[in-house]
C-alpha cells in the first residue's frame, strides 16, 4: 500500500528501489507441537492449530507471523518475505538475472510468489503480501505517577501476561555473515544497518522499517537463533520475563538493553534451546533515510546493559548430532 504525505505519516514505499518491505513469516519445525504450544501461549501468543501445524498470531492481529510443524528436531525450515504486488514481477526478473534458480513452494503452502533456496540453503519465498513493517517509529509508553501515589500499583507482585503485538524480527545463525549481509542486499534488497566484524550483521527494509527486521549471528551452519515480539514498554518486557519463570521458562538473559538497534530486550529460552525476544523502543530507520552503518567492537556488540549472557546464548542447537542444552 502506498501511504499518504500527511501529517506524521510518511510515504510507505522507496520508489525505484527493488527490495522487499517486510518479514512476512517463518517456519519452524519443533519436535513437539504439544511443548510449543504451551510455550508460545504462555509467552502471550495466539496459537492456533490449523490441520497438523499450529499457527502463531499476535492478539487483535489476524497475520499469520509464523507456522509450526512437528519434526525431529527445532529447525529453521523456510523465510518468507513480503514485497509489493507489482515489484513482484521485478523480483523474478532479477533473480533469474542473477543465476538463480526458482522452485516450487513446499506443499500445503499456499503461494503467489517465488521460491528459491536462499543464503546457507534456506528455503526462501519472496510474495506480494500486505506491508507489515511499521511506516513509522513504535513509540513506548512509560507511566508515571504525581507525587505522594504509589506508582508500583498494588505493593504486591502481580502475575500478568503480555501479549506482544506484533513480529519485530528475527536472528538466523549463518555460515559467513559478510556473505549473508551481501546476499541480502543484492538479492533480497535489505540495508545493513549496523554489524561487528563478521560476527553479527543487523539489516533494515527500504521502504521504512525497525533497525533490524532480519539479523545473523555467525555460526558452522543455519538455524534460527530468535524470533523477536514487540511489546509496548519496559515493564512490559519485566513482566513478561517473571510470568514466562513462574510458567517454568525460567532461562533466559535479560533485563538489558541492546547497543545495536537500541532496544530494551528480555529473551526466554524455548525448550529447544533457542529464544523467544520481548522487546520494546527499538531504532526506526525511515524510507529514504541513509543511515550511517556502523562496525561495533566486540564488546559494544551485545548490549549495553544487562546480566551476565547465558554461555549457550549464541550456540546453535540446530547444528548439534544430539540435543542437550548447555549451562
Ligand atoms: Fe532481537
């Protein structure tokens, strides 16, 4: 959809350009669809079952951010990303121009795009889908109190859901991340925004996205390290942390907030061993924008604040003969 130039609404498309808008969806397998869904509830998702998968939804939000099937192990199995409907044509014609070779979908899928297998052979579709990037910054709300009110409410812990409202992004392991950053710009049509070394890389839509809508982590192999869920404040993001432990996911790493992408984050540990991000006030880079991409030292690269990282934080399970989490 192309937006209207009104008031503190941009226009939703970069003109000319060729690149998709949004992370559509994703698909994992898990090895039990029963675990996944008391996970994914509790962590205040709208888990459907649909024929032998289960769907993952955000509440008051009818988009499906991702589907999940049952197989022997938790395995990244295919990304899907949104373009619009009339750079659709475009895309093929540049990706045949590029040497590379389209596919059929997987079935059960329903499709109107392409299908290829992408970056580290990831199965990858490129769709005309709605743009599901905001066109504008999420701003965070943080309520205070006037003086002599007690601003913690009741004086006593509060078990609450969060409910997320929307996919914000999410971290795939790779292979070579100078490779992923550039197969994504020339292929995909994604900007970097900020990286650190050849060890993590962060890149952003040109039509107007998050700091971040896809980012790697360098691994021996794919997978999907976390899939990343806005939430409106910093409470919430506490919150979520204590509800999700007092529902058994007590590992994790947070309360912190990340230097690259600027957001406050807390991640709980799916059984599986990868993570599940509550996130909040991430940086917006607008379309147009030209924003100026920076290499992170090391120790800048994770966050700015926070507890100590869990050793297993950036391990790639997917990649493991057999499962067994570490720490
Ligand atoms: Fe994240």
């Amino acid at each position: 959809m192309t937006g209207i130039a009104t008031g503190s609404f941009i226009e939703a498309r970069n003109t000319g350009e060729l690149g998709v808008h949004s992370l559509d969806t994703f698909v994992m397998q898990v090895p039990s669809l029963k675990q996944a869904q008391e996970f994914y509830s509790n962590f205040g998702l709208d888990v459907r079952e649909v024929g032998d998968t289960l769907t993952l939804r955000t509440f008051g939000n009818d988009h499906v951010w991702a589907t999940l099937i049952e197989g022997q192990k938790r395995q990244l199995k295919y990304l899907s990303f949104g373009a619009f409907a009339d750079d659709l044509p475009r895309f093929k014609t540049h990706l045949e121009g590029l040497g590379i070779k389209l596919i059929d979908g997987p079935p059960g899928f329903e499709s109107n795009g392409v299908w290829f297998y992408g970056q580290d052979g990831v199965l990858t579709e490129i769709k005309a889908a709605p743009k599901t990037t905001l066109d504008a910054k999420a701003m965070p709300s943080f309520v205070s109190v006037p003086a002599g009110q007690r601003g913690s409410g009741l004086g006593h812990i509060e078990l609450k859901q969060i409910l997320p409202t929307r996919l914000a992004h999410c971290l795939i392991f790779t292979n070579d991340v100078t490779q992923a950053i550039n197969y994504y710009q020339n292929v995909i049509g994604l900007r970097l925004s900020d990286h650190s070394g050849g060890n993590v890389a962060f890149m952003h839509g040109i039509h107007g996205s998050d700091h971040h809508l896809l980012a790697f982590a360098r691994s021996n192999g794919p997978g999907m390290h976390h899939c990343s869920w806005d939430v409106g404040s910093v409470d919430d993001i506490g919150r979520g942390a204590l509800y999700m432990a007092d529902k058994g996911f007590k590992r994790g790493w947070g309360v912190g907030r990340h230097t690259i992408g600027s957001n406050y984050f807390h991640y709980v540990q799916d059984p599986w061993g990868g993570f599940s991000e509550y996130s909040c006030d991430i940086d917006y880079i607008p379309k147009g924008h030209l924003w100026d991409a920076r290499d992170f030292a090391d120790e800048d690269a994770l966050a700015m604040w926070g507890p100590t990282l869990p050793v297993d934080f950036v391990h790639n399970y997917e990649m493991d003969e057999e499962f067994r989490l570490i720490g």
